[in-house]
C-alpha cells in the first residue's frame, strides 16, 4: 500500500508539473483546450484503481511462488538433510570397516613376524641341536646337510629321536679301552670307566685318576693325588666316597685354574706394572726415613726445651748452650740459635726463631715431594697401562676376532691390572704424605712454642 500511493503522489506531481508548463509556454498558434479537473480527477482515479489491481495481483503472484519455493525447498533441505545422513552413516561404516582391515592387517603382520621368529628359533635350536648332538655321532651333521629338503618339524622329530637314544645309550656305567693323558702330558692306554657323558675314570699301569676333558673327545687325569684311590675303584675295592670332575662335554679342553699370586698379577701388567711396583717400594723406603727423621725431631723437642728451662733457671747458660749444640737435631739447633741472642730486644729474637724454624724447614719436609710425586705419578702410570692394553687388545680383534677369548685375556689384563696397582701404590702414598706432612708443621709449631717458652723464662728472671 505504501508503494501504491507513492506511485499516485508521483504521478500527480507530474501532472501539475506538465500543467504548469504548458500554461507558462504560449503557443499563439494553436489552441489549447480547457482542462476539465473532475474528469481528469475520475481518469487519475480510474488509473489508480487499474494500477492498484495489478499491483495487487502480482503482490498475491509473488506470495503464492514464494510459498510455494518455501515448500519446495524445505522439501528439498528434507531430502539433503536424509542423503547427509545416509552419507554419514556410510562413512562412518566405511571407517570402521578401514579401522578392522587395518587391525586384520596388522594383527596379520605380527603373526607373520610371530612365525618369522619361531621359524629362525626353531633353525636355531636345530642348528644347536645338531651341534650338541654332533659330539656323539660324526655322522649327523652330514646327513642333515644332505637332507636340506626336509621340513624342519621332521628334523625335529628326527634330533628328538637321537637325543633319546644318546640318553638311553649314556645313561649307564661303562668301562671300555682307550687312552688318555697323565698330568705330565703322557699318552697312556688303559681302562676308561664312563659314568654317563657326565664323568669318567682312568687307569692304567702308569698312572690313574678322575678324567677331565682335554678337547676333541679326548681326557686327561685330573689330580695326581687322586690315583691310589681310583687303582682300587677299578680293582673292585671302591671307596665310600670318590673323586669326581662333572663336565658337560668333552670337546672343549678344561685347564686347571692356576692360583694367582703377586707375582703373577704383576706379570699379567707387563713392564708398567712392574715399575709402578717399583715406585711403590720407592715411596715406602722414603716414607720409613721420614717417619724415622720425624720421630727423632719430635722427642728431641721436648727433652732439649726441659734441660735448657732447668739450666736457665739455675742461671747457667753457658751449660744450656752446650747441651742444645750437643744435640745435632733442627730443635737443637733452634734452641742453640735461640740462646745465642737471649739478650737482645724480644722483636729481634722472635724474627731469630722464625728465621731459624724456616732454614730448619728443608730438613723437616725431607722426602715429602717425592711421596707425593709417587702419589702423583702411579694413578698415571696405571691409565697408560690401560691405554696400552687396549690398543693391544683391539690390534688382537682386528687380526683375530673375537673367536677366541685366551687371546684377549693378555692385553685386558694388562689394561686392568696396572690401574689396580697404579691405585694400590697411590692411595697409601697420598695418605701417609699427607699425614707425615701434617706431622712436621706440628714439630714446627712445637719448636716455635719452645723457642717462646725459653725466651719468656729468660726474660721473667731477667726482671
């Protein structure tokens, strides 16, 4: 309605507008009919009211449309909105079906590295087992080598079968021919009573004794001491109680652990640790001296300062100066220095005693640098000892590998023992170093207050 009666005010300004123009232009030529306001008024509103229905009609037109794409659309929001859904369902089927092939896939991942694991296991154990297996029948390997097409469960089966008859077999006491070695490395034959694939016993016409491996299927008596009791084993006499060596194969060869000894450790450091020990004796021969000088010019203090106090109270100075210069020891002479200057002023004396315990000093601290440079050097010492060792350990893998542990056992030791002596030598050295370094600025300290207590007797009888 609003627009409808805008659209009427327009128009009727154009009209005045259009009427007032044509009244100010005069046309003296042509005629211009009289206006009749009542019909122009009916005209106007006779266009107003055509205007207003059409107006009307396309007002109800847009209503009806607009309604109408209203309903369309909220229909089709409707069937969006079920397709999102549908959509959404099916994705999210879609993922749960991705997140179970995924887990399928790894679940399938892990059995088969599961399997792949049990497979190398299983080749392992069989290789293993054929090892083991191999010292008591040569013959296995080879066959197993030439039968590469079996599964491994029939080789299983088949090592299963063998280990049993082996334990069937090894089960019992047996006595049989064969040799084997005396301790002086002599091969003698004789008698070789097996107790299982755990034990055995020799005995022969030279000697006797319980075996010990002695590598490759061979055996060696173990202990000399042992051949008087095992010669009435096999004599039919045995003894309430044998000798016994329990070993787990007889291809390895078993040595008698030897008992170390000093000497032996310091062997296994070679050169470094031998003169490692030789500073260590070093520091103990210095750190006896000093403890004997230290000794000495602590008790001498003591009686040279009662003497000298008793014959400066008798007022016999003359006998006080002979007994400290008898006395060829630092508080001697300090006490010698001391009474030589009595009488001068107190300040003048004291720079004598300082003087005196100072020039003294060399003699009291006698070998206590070299302790300590032992005590500085041995740790040193031990690390290129360790350094060496290593070196020579690591050129023996280079060249050899790791195959064979004997021949890294050399520079390991080597690398290890000269560090436990290089510490043995420096922590008892650093010790009693200080110790004995704290021991002489005592006697300093001592021989000071004695030189004081000798200047203050004097002076006390002086006044």
């Amino acid at each position: 309605m609003k627009t409808l009666t805008t659209l009427l005010l327009l128009l009727s300004l154009t009209l005045n507008t259009q009427a007032q123009k044509n009244q100010d232009v005069q046309e003296p030529k042509l005629s211009i009919p009289k206006l009749n306001p009542q019909k122009a008024r009916q005209d106007l509103n006779k266009a107003y009211q055509k205007e207003y229905a059409f107006l009307t009609a396309q007002i109800k037109s847009i209503k009806a449309r607009t309604q109408a794409y209203k309903r369309t659309a909220a229909e089709d929001k409707t069937k969006l909105n079920q397709q999102i859904s549908t959509l959404e369902n099916q994705l999210l089927s879609l993922e749960q079906s991705v997140n179970q092939k995924e887990d399928d896939v790894f679940a399938l991942e892990r059995n088969t590295e599961s399997a792949s694991d049990n497979s190398s296991l299983l080749k392992a154990t069989i290789t293993q087992a054929k090892s083991t297996l191999s010292e008591f029948n040569q013959q296995l390997a080879t066959d197993d080598e030439t039968n590469t097409e079996n599964s491994d469960i029939e080789q299983v089966a088949k090592l299963i079968n063998f280990a049993n008859q082996v334990i069937q077999k090894h089960s019992t006491i047996s006595k049989t021919q064969g040799s084997f070695f005396l301790q002086n490395g002599q091969e003698v034959h004789g008698d070789i009573l097996k107790i299982g694939n755990i034990a055995s016993y020799g005995f022969s016409k030279q000697g006797a004794g319980a075996l010990a491996p002695a590598g490759e299927n061979t055996f060696k008596v173990w202990r000399d001491e042992d051949s008087p009791v095992i010669a009435e084993l096999f004599n039919g006499k045995a003894q309430a109680s044998l000798p016994i060596f329990l070993y787990e194969s007889s291809i390895k060869s078993i040595d008698e652990k030897k008992d170390k000894t000093i000497r032996s450790v310091i062997d296994s450091g070679g050169l470094i640790a031998w003169i490692i020990v030789f500073l260590g004796v070093f520091a103990f021969v210095l750190i006896l001296l000093r403890i004997w000088f230290l000794k000495k010019s602590s008790s001498s203090t003591e009686k040279i300062l009662n003497k000298v106090v008793k014959n400066i109270e008798d007022d016999d100075m003359e006998h006080a100066l002979r007994v400290a210069s008898h006395k060829h020891s630092s508080s001697g002479r300090v006490m010698y220095a001391v009474l030589r200057n009595i009488e001068r002023d107190r300040e003048h004396i004291e720079d004598i005693v300082s003087e005196a315990i100072l020039h003294e000093s060399g003699q009291l601290n006698r070998f206590g640098s070299l302790i300590m440079v032992v005590a500085t050097v041995s740790p040193l010492l031990g690390l290129l000892g360790t350094v060496t060792g290593m070196i020579s350990t690591f050129d023996i893998i280079t060249e050899f590998g790791t195959g064979d542990p004997k021949l890294l056992s050399e520079g390991i030791s080597v690398a290890l023992v000269t560090t436990e002596v290089g510490l043995a030598v420096a922590i008892p050295a650093l010790l009693f170093g200080n110790i004995l370094s704290g021991w002489a600025e005592r006697i300093k300290d001592d021989m000071e207050k004695a030189a004081l207590r000798v200047i203050n007797v004097f002076k006390k009888l002086q006044n």
